[in-house]
C-alpha cells in the first residue's frame, strides 16, 4: 500500500526507462528547492498576521518557524541515507506529496497548536526534498559540470529567498494568510507526478537491498531537538535552569549513543568512515560556521535598522534583501570556477569577505544612511554567495555515489545547525551585554534611553559573529586541494 500511489501513476502512464534529461532533472531539483526555501521566508512575513489570527503571544508563534526548522534539522540525515537505500526518486516523490499535505493542513488550522503540529509535518516533506535535491544533481552531472550547477542551485535558493517576502506582502493585502499554504498545494502535488515520471529508471531510481537504522534515527532526532531546544530556550529559561541542563545532557547522552549504535551497525544512518574524509568533514564544518555567522547578523540586524537607525519596517525589508541578491550573479560564478580551481580558494575567500562584512556592521553608528548600510550588508553576500556553491560542490564529490545522499544531509543539516545557533549566539551576546549596560534590564519596548545599550550589545553580537568567521577562514584552508580528495567519482 506504500506504493500505491507511484504505482497508480504508473499503470496509467508508460514511463520511460531511460535516463532522462539531465536539465529535466534540475528543472525538477529547481522546484523542490524553491518551494521548501519560499516557505521559510514567505511564512516569516505572515507570522504578525497570524499571531493576530489566534490571539497568541510572540513566544507562541515564533514556534511556527522553529517547530518546521527542528523537524528539517532533526531528519536531513535520515533521509539523506534513505534515499541511498530506496533511490532518489523514492524519497523525492513522497516528499513533494507530504509537504502538499502539510500545506493543506497548515492551511486549515483552527488554533496555533495545530498550525504547530501540521508545519512540523510540512518539515518532514521539507526534509525529504533538502535531502535529495543535491545528491540529486551530483548524480545526473558529470563532475565536470557539478560546480556550475551547484551554483546554478544557490540561484534557485537566492531567488526563494528573495521573492519570498514580497510576495507574501501581496497575498496577506489580497487574501488570508491561509493562502500562503494552498498555493504549495497544487505545485507539490504536480511535482510530485512529474518527479515519479522523469526519475524512473534514472540514476535517481537505484535501489539497494540494505536495512535502514531506525534507532540511529531516532537517537540523532533526540540528540538535535532536545540541543535545539535548550539553545533557542536558554535565554528564557536560565542558563542555571535544571530544563536547560537536562536538555544538554539528554542531548550529549543521545550523541554518545548515536555513535557507538553506528560503529556496530550493519547499515548504519551515518557511515562514521566518511569523519575520516577531510573533503568532507572539513566542508560540512564549514558550512555550519559560515550560516552561523550569517543568521547572527540576519537575527539583530532588523531590530537595528528599525530601532536606533529609524528605519520604516518596509525599507528595512529591502535592506534586508540584500545579501541575498548576490547568490543570483556570483554562485554560477563561482561554482564553475571552483571546477577549475578547486574549492580552497574560493571558500576561504568567501569566509574572508564574510569576516570582513561583519567587522564592518559591527562599526555602524546609531544613525547611518541607507547606503552605509547596504555596502556593509553586500560583503556578507558576497561572502556567502563565493563560498555556498564550491563548498557543496567539494563535499559532494568526496564520497561515493552510494554515499552522496548522507553526504548531501550532512551538509543541509549543518547549514540548519548553524543557522539556529547563530540565532542562539547572537541572542546570548546581545542579551547579557545589554544587561550589563543596562544595570540588569532586558529590552522589551526599546526606548531612545537605550540606544547606548542597544549599540553595546548590537557591536558585540557582530564582533562575535566575526569571531565565528574567522574560524571559517582557517576551517576552509585547511581543507587542502582536491587532488588529495579521498574518493573518486563514479558518477
């Protein structure tokens, strides 16, 4: 009965054997990638209209996003090997399918615990489409081409990410924020048809008779969501509290366990041979550092443009665009030059440019121009958009075509890791600098009395998050070049 749906498809359309086009097959990665990107970003738009919807504090409807990032973060891995043992098309298809429904039921929801509920399952589609859509491209492209359409990817991603706010903007001044969930609807189930049709016997639909590691599984889930938890909950519990200890300690219990179920399983989830890859432990590290440092600056700088600087709320959304604009022009870029030139280079520049981008916002004055900021903001992208695509493309290639699916789950879950805790940094630094400049207050409603305290632990926030950076620099050189890459490619 699990596959009745594919083969229902498949009794009424004669689908090829061959494999398909390879542009087909981006065009599909494409969608997957931009649908499960526009979701973050158009949802954060309606989250004021939703929190008016229910009646329901920030707190309770900042878990709209978190609930969808933990299941993401929680699964990437476990998917990614999935799609190793079921094939690509497998995971990709039911992917589309599940994250339809969880738009449907996010759509329908009647308080916020069911919106809670239903985006957790949207995560879990989410997941299955992060998990495959890289290893999806490595194994249709030649390795001569990888880099070029990695970054071709980062285009997708940019364009999710960008277009995401402002037509979010326009549904929630048309229509109910319900709307936002429908449109997935139709897409996702379309897509789905379409993935089932053009991966049919395509290297996407490679199967392997070897079992899959549900305790590994689930012990990985508990590891990330009881660390996620007390990372995003820290600030209000204590950083005494027994919950907060509890929770890190289940969380390194679970880690410890997690290994040792892995180095004596027959099909282990995590193949612990591949830590001994430098092309692919290095590069996922990389990875969580450089969103780390990002979103640390992504988190504050809103509160920001908007508080001491006196920026409108729509103008400070535009600023805010713009370190996603360079992923359109510099990944292809830089992805097809990292096929020349290798990975090295061009990451540890990309960690540079970021460095050196966060230095410059933790300099701004309380009181600053529209283009003081934007130059500042373009480093940061520019950073991002050198690094993201060689980076992929070199941890990626590091590990067999068997391999590539925990591969291409590693790197998606540490760029989630990272992305929460540099939420988590930036709000621990912020807090307890304000605080202290403050004589103990914290900032609820910010007031011009504030503003020298505000600027304190804003300035130190970005200089933590250099900070990060900076170890991204010395992460991304010691890679090596990839003459020395560990595996070769059978793609």
């Amino acid at each position: 009965m699990r596959n009745a749906g594919i083969r229902t498809l498949e009794t009424v359309i004669k689908i090829p054997d061959s494999n398909p086009n390879k542009w087909l097959v981006f065009t599909l990665v494409g969608i997957g990638v931009f649908m499960s990107t526009l979701d973050a970003s158009i949802v954060n738009i309606a989250l004021p209209a939703i929190m008016q919807d229910f009646q329901v504090p920030l707190a309770t409807v900042g878990w709209v996003l978190m609930a969808y990032l933990l299941t993401v973060s929680s699964l990437l891995l476990a998917f990614g090997r999935l799609s190793d043992i079921k094939g690509r098309r497998w995971v990709y298809c039911r992917g589309f399918f599940i994250f339809a429904v969880g738009s449907l039921f996010c759509g329908v929801a009647r308080s916020a615990a069911w919106l809670i509920a239903a985006r957790s399952f949207q995560g879990i589609g989410a997941a299955m489409l992060m998990a495959c859509s890289p290893a999806l491209v490595v194994d249709i492209f030649p390795s001569s081409e990888r880099g070029k359409t990695l970054g071709m990817v980062g285009t997708v991603v940019a364009a999710g990410l960008t277009i995401g706010p402002a037509l979010g903007g326009l549904i929630l001044n048309l229509f109910s924020w319900r709307v936002i969930f429908y449109i997935n609807i139709p897409i996702g189930i379309a897509a789905a048809i379409w993935a089932a049709w053009i991966l049919k016997g395509s290297h996407g639909d490679i199967a392997r008779s070897e079992s899959f590691d549900m305790t590994g599984a689930l012990l990985l889930i508990t590891c990330f969501c009881s660390l996620l938890i007390a990372l995003t909950r820290i600030h209000d519990w204590g950083y005494t509290s027994l919950r907060t200890w509890l929770l890190m300690g289940v969380s390194i219990t679970s880690a410890i366990w997690f290994i040792r179920v892995e180095a004596r399983a027959i099909h282990p989830i995590f193949d612990l041979s591949l830590l001994k890859i430098r092309l692919f432990v290095l590069p996922s590290l990389s990875a969580m550092i450089l969103f780390m440092s990002l979103f640390s600056m992504l988190f504050l700088m809103p509160f920001y443009l908007v508080n001491p600087s006196g920026f409108s709320m729509d103008k400070a959304g535009y600023l805010m665009v713009t370190p996603f604009v360079f992923l359109f022009f510099i990944s292809p870029f830089s992805g097809a030059l990292s096929d020349r030139i290798g990975s090295r280079i061009l990451c540890t520049l990309g960690m540079a440019v970021m460095a050196v981008g966060l230095f410059s916002l933790s300099q701004l004055p309380p009181a600053t121009s529209y283009m003081t900021v934007i130059w500042r903001l373009a480093l940061v992208g520019i950073g991002t958009a050198i690094f993201i695509s060689p980076n992929s493309s070199v941890v990626l290639g590091a590990v067999y075509q068997n391999r590539r699916g925990i591969a291409a789950g590693t790197v998606a879950t540490a760029r989630n890791m990272g992305m929460v805790m540099g939420v988590a940094l930036a709000e621990i630094i912020f807090n307890n600098i304000f605080a202290a400049r403050s004589g103990g207050l914290t900032l609820k409603v910010y007031g011009a009395e504030m503003e020298p305290f505000f600027m304190a632990a804003f300035q130190s926030a970005m200089l933590a998050g250099c900070f990060v950076a900076g170890l991204g620099i010395v992460v991304a050189f010691l890679r090596g070049p990839e003459k020395n890459q560990a595996t070769p490619d059978f793609s």
